[in-house]
C-alpha cells in the first residue's frame, strides 16, 4: 500500500516581519539610490545604506556605510553591524553599480574586470551576506537592478549589459536556492533616467533609446520604487525569479 | 578568541537548530564522529548549506566573530572540512582563530 500524500504547503516561510522592516539600499549616496532611501524612509522603513563615499543624509532612521560592495571583508563587516544592531535585515535593494561607455574595441580589461567585480560579485557578496541573516528569520526580500540596456544590445555598452545580464541569471538561480526560506529574489531594468551615471552620454543616443521605447519618455526614480514597492510587498512573497523591464521592452 | 569546546557546543546547537527546521529525522545522539556530508550523512546537501550559515550566524551574534567557513581555502580541500561533526568543529576553531588573529 503506499504512503498517504503529504498536501503541498500553500506558504513557504515565515509571516512578514512587523514594521519598521530593516532595508539595506546599496549605492545610496546619490541617484536612484538616495531617492530610494528617502521613498522608504517617508515609509516608515529603517534603512541602511552604502556607498563608497560618505553620504550628506542625516536622519534617525538612516545609518550609512562607506563600503564598496565589491569588498568581501567589507560587506561582511556591514551586513554583521546591521544584524548587531537591528538582529534581522528584511530587504535588499541592490542598487550599487558602475557603468562605463565605451566601444568593446576600445574597452581595457582593468575597466571590464571592475565593472564586473562591483556590479556582479558585488551584488553577490551582499546577497549572499544578507540571504544568510534573512534564512534565520524565514523571510526577506532582494531586488537586483538591471538595465534595459541588456536586452536592447545598445552598442557602446557591451560590458556593462553584460554584467547586468548576469545578474538577472543570478537572480533567477537565487530565486530557486533561497525559495525554500521564505526568501524572493527579483530584477527590473528602469529606462533611463537623468542621473550621474548617464549625465556624460550623448543626448542623440539617449533620443534614439527612448525612441524605441513603447513609453517614449525618460524614466524617474518614482518608476524604480513603484516596482520596488510591488516586489518587496509581503503579498509578493510568490513573485520571484522575475526581471520587469520598463518602458516595453522585454 | 573561542575554545575547542564552544567550537563544538555552536557546531552542535547549529545541527540540532536544522533538525528543529527541516523535517529530517535526527540522529539518537550527535557526537563528534556524526557524519554530515557523503554516505551516512544525517543532512542532506541543503541541510550542509544550513547548517554552515547557521554555524556562522551563531558565532557572528554569540562571539562578535564573523567568517565565511566556505572559503577558498576550505572548498579547495581534498576532504571536506564539513563531514563530520568533529572535523567541522576543527574547521571552525582555526577559521574563528584567524579571523581573530587579523
């Protein structure tokens, strides 16, 4: 006679965590980042954030990082001072990354291999750091940013979309090897947005990425907390492995 | 700085915290000679990935030392440094012992 079936779990992991949830944004110092910081903070949110630099933001429930995520020691040393502090980080925003226009004729190899250190091991390092103190609690929320770069194969920016692509596939396989702890993993891709990164691109090659966009307008910081705010909701917790790319583009 | 026997009491407490989350059935007794990775292992491959992080995330909050037991040095060894209870435990002495060496 065989064995009576188990009934399949309708919940994997624990219920959300009260707020004030713990949020660590990383590259928050300025851009998307700094406007993500402020978005969850006016939510109640207590955020940690890391730059490499210092940040000018002064309010009670922010506490900055002068870390390089692409810093292994240093990722460690933040991610154990925040679970000191708070015993729990709920969500990640990694938003840290480095960007650099260039021809892949003309790309030097000390410039890829930095793009990829911050943009892929970096994003990780602190996956990887914060996923273990999130398995204890069973439950956490990790949002890895890409670009809308990666699938429309914009020239001038090979290695850059190619470090992006990779964390989408990371993220996907996270998905898979921290579901079992409550823990969802997801990527959006913003269109462009007027920041630092992009100040020094060509406004003609910006038109013709717009252009070709289904939404042909620029995107805002409010773009990226929209879909923030949908992936790290606690009714998300079956939404992961997923990339959503703004402004049509799949 | 941590001893041989707090080594063992985290190593310890760590694999019975997995047992208490996971549905594997756990051992009569756990002793230094428990088998952990490979044939007769009382954890299965995710329960090694528990057990590690759980291990770290005690010695972390516990004794302010934090490590990464799967390191280069560790994954690069020809017997793992995770099959048993007491090599484990061996593991985490000389890796907490240069962490706080540094």
């Amino acid at each position: 006679m065989s064995e009576p079936k188990k009934p399949l779990p309708t919940k994997i992991g624990a219920d959300a965590p009260p707020m004030p949830r713990v949020m660590l944004i990383t590259g928050s110092r300025k851009g998307i980042g700094r406007f993500l910081v402020e978005h969850y903070l006016g939510q109640g949110y207590l955020v940690e954030g890391c730059s490499r630099g210092e940040s000018d933001l002064s309010h009670p429930n922010y506490h900055h990082h002068s870390v390089d995520v692409a810093d292994e020691r240093g990722v460690r040393t933040m991610i154990a001072d925040i679970n000191r502090r708070h015993k729990r980080i709920d969500i990640v925003l990694n938003n840290a990354a480095i960007a650099s226009m260039n021809h892949v004729l003309l790309t030097p190899a000390a410039s890829a291999n930095r793009m990829f250190e911050v943009n892929v091991t970096g994003t990780m390092l602190v996956c990887r750091e914060a996923a273990k103190v999130m398995m204890r609690k069973r439950w956490g929320r990790i949002v890895n940013f890409t670009t809308i770069v990666a699938p429309i194969a914009l020239a001038g920016e090979a290695i850059y979309a190619a470090s992006k692509s990779a964390v989408v596939t990371l993220t996907r396989i996270l998905a898979f090897e921290l579901g079992q702890w409550g823990i969802t993993c997801n990527s959006f891709g913003a269109t462009p947005i007027m920041t630092d990164m992009i100040r020094g691109v060509p406004a003609d090659k910006i038109d013709a990425v717009v252009n070709n966009l289904a939404i042909k307008r620029l995107g805002t910081p409010t773009d990226c907390s929209n879909v923030c705010d949908f992936f790290i909701h606690e009714q998300s917790d079956n939404i992961t492995g997923q990339v959503i790319y703004l402004g049509g583009i799949t | 700085m941590i001893e041989l026997n707090t080594a063992e009491a985290i190593v310890v407490a760590s694999l019975r915290e997995v047992f208490a989350q996971t549905d594997l059935p756990p051992p009569e007794a756990i002793t230094g000679d428990t088998v952990l990775v490979g044939k007769d292992a009382v954890i299965d491959s995710l329960g090694v990935v528990s057990l590690i992080v759980e291990v770290e995330q005690r010695l972390e909050t516990e004794h302010a030392i934090s490590v990464v037991l799967a390191n280069d040095k560790a994954m690069s060894q020809r017997n793992s440094p995770f099959r048993t209870v007491a090599v484990l435990t061996e593991h985490l002495l000389s890796t907490a012992r240069e962490a706080t060496a540094q």
